[in-house]
C-alpha cells in the first residue's frame, strides 16, 4: 500500500450536506518517526457534531474546505515506535476520515479485550454509550416510576438512553421520524411507546403518553421539539440539553425556550458535553457490559462500507435516513 485515501471537506453547505460537498483524494502513506503509531482505520463513526463543525459552530473547532474530515475511529496498529503500543494492538483515537492515520502514544486509547465486536467501541460502549450513561445516569438520575422522553429515540445515544432508562424502570416515550423507527423502538429497543414527528401530533401524542408531565428530557434536537416538551414538564423534572440536530442544517438557531413552564416545574436544565466524563469512561464501560452480554442493552449499527462511501452515509444521517449508530467499515 502506498496510497492513504481521504475525504476533505470540498465546500461548506449552506443547508443539508450533499455528497457532492465532499471529496475523496489519494495522499502518500504516512512515514512514522519516533514515539509515534501507524494506524490503519478498522472502523469511522459519523456524528451529528461533525455538521456543527463544518458550520464552525463547534467547541472542538471548525472545518474548512480543503480540510481533512474529522471523526473517532477503532484502527488496528499497523507500526509502531512506541513502547506502549504494537503491532496488531486495537486502538481507540480520532484517526479521522480517512484509511491510514499516524498518532502519538498519547492520542490513543487501547480497546478493551472485553468490548465484542469491536464496533461496539464507537457505539454502545463508546462515545454515544457514554453520553447516554452520563446524562441519564449520572446527571438526570433516574427513578422507578420516572416518565422519560428521548426524540432520536434510534440514534445512537437515543437508543442507549432509553434502554438504560427501562433498566431503572422508568416509562420511556420515544420520538422518531418514521414509522419503522417507531416500530424498531418499541418491538426491539423496549420503549413504551414512539410518536412519529412527522405524521402524528407531537403534542397531542405527549399529553396522550405523558398525562401526569415529563420527568426526564434527554433533549438530542434542541429547536421547536425543545420548546413543546418544556411545556409538559412535571414537577422537579430534569432536563438533559445534549443535542441540536433540529438546527445543524440551519444558518441560525431556534430560539427559546421560554422560562415561565420551566420555572413553574420548578426544572433543573443541565448541559451535556460528553468530553467531561472521559476519565470516567472506564466505570461507564464496566457498568454496560453485563447489560450488553446479557442482551438488555445492545445497538443497531447503520454501516456503511469503504472510505469512499463515507460522504452518502453522513448525508444520509443528516437527512434522518439511517437506522441505528452510522458507522463506515473502512478495512475490507
């Protein structure tokens, strides 16, 4: 191999991101000097974040056109010249949208041994596991009995979230954009119920599922659903602000939501960012696995394969069209 393919950003959309915004291009393969790994990317996840950053708009900084993608990776080490790492080792670290990726010791993470298939690092035991675990788990804390609300509830964190919810025996409401998805929550991912945003009446359908208020808002879209379920809060509810997948695709934000409900609920709004609990990634980790090996906590992995094919199946996220956690199977 002598060539690493990559995707760049080609130019920025103004609304949803079409393939054509992106390109694939040939570089030379890395050379690697001391302390640093060669890497050959296995798995690519594609997040909502990543529309955020092309926009500029992110914590993590911006992309420009003529820059290489960013993105979390599991890659398999190829050559390495640090101690801590060798050859064949898998590897956790941002090796970003492309095949071949050169690391220093300490931007890697090894994969745990235990996390079966190896997917499962950037899924259900990894970034979007976390955030689930840590909004649901450690900031909400919820209760038996809790009346939870997820919208995304297929997305990765969603369908993380809400099994974790039915885990502590909450009652969890889920929003989704088809009828499928609605299907796949309730008969696969255990939710009590889904509302189809864009055939049913949100609001109705909340009042409906949601008589006594909502206890938990695990909020992954931000916008106008925002604004709706923070009228049908219940009494001390807790709001997750997490996501603004409503608004990606949008020159500006949504604005709201208004305080007066959230007063009278006397809620409590917590912002997420999932980069805080890193260090606690090994006791969110040690906390899922018996759920994954015992079958209550798992996860749809909507996989795309070949770097090539990375760009459709981020634009296919970013419409709404993928069916579980969007990955890329890089390595054939």
């Amino acid at each position: 191999m002598t060539q690493n393919r990559q995707v760049h950003l080609k130019s920025t959309p103004e609304n949803n991101p079409e393939p054509g915004n992106f390109e694939v291009v040939s570089t030379p393969m890395p050379d690697i000097s001391d302390g640093e790994v060669l890497c050959k990317t296995e798995y690519l996840s594609l997040d909502p974040y990543m529309r955020s950053q092309i926009a500029g708009r992110h914590m993590s900084g911006s992309i420009q056109p003529g820059d290489l993608m960013r993105g979390e990776t599991i890659s398999t080490v190829v050559e390495s010249r640090h101690a801590d790492f060798a050859a064949g080792d898998i590897v956790r670290g941002f090796g970003n949208w492309q095949e071949y990726s050169v690391h220093s010791a300490n931007e890697l993470s090894a994969q745990p041994k235990e996390i079966s298939p190896p997917s499962y690092g950037l899924s259900v035991l990894g970034m979007p596991g976390l955030t689930a675990y840590a909004g649901l788990v450690w900031t909400a804390k919820p209760k038996a009995g809790d009346v939870v609300v997820i919208p995304a509830a297929t997305g990765g964190v969603g369908s993380t979230a809400g099994q974790l919810a039915k885990i502590h025996g909450c009652t969890v409401i889920g929003i989704a954009g088809s009828d499928v998805k609605c299907d796949y929550a309730v008969k696969e991912l255990g939710y009590d119920a889904c509302i189809n945003r864009k055939t049913e009446n949100l609001a109705e359908k909340l009042t409906e599922y949601c008589p006594d208020g909502i206890d938990i808002y695990f909020d992954l879209v931000g916008g106008e659903t925002l604004n709706l379920v923070c009228t049908k809060l219940a009494l001390n509810a807790r709001v997750i602000l997490c996501g603004l997948m409503e608004d990606y695709n949008k020159p500006t934000r949504t604005p709201g939501p208004l305080p007066g409900p959230i007063i009278g609920a006397r809620a409590t709004l917590s912002g997420l960012v999932v980069y805080d609990f890193e260090p606690r990634r090994g006791e969110f980790i040690e906390a899922c696995l018996p759920y994954v090996n015992d079958g209550r906590l798992s996860m749809r992995e909507d996989m795309a394969h070949g770097i090539d094919a990375a760009p459709e199946a981020f634009c296919r996220l970013m419409r709404g069209e993928n069916q579980g956690k969007a990955m890329v199977k890089v390595s054939s």
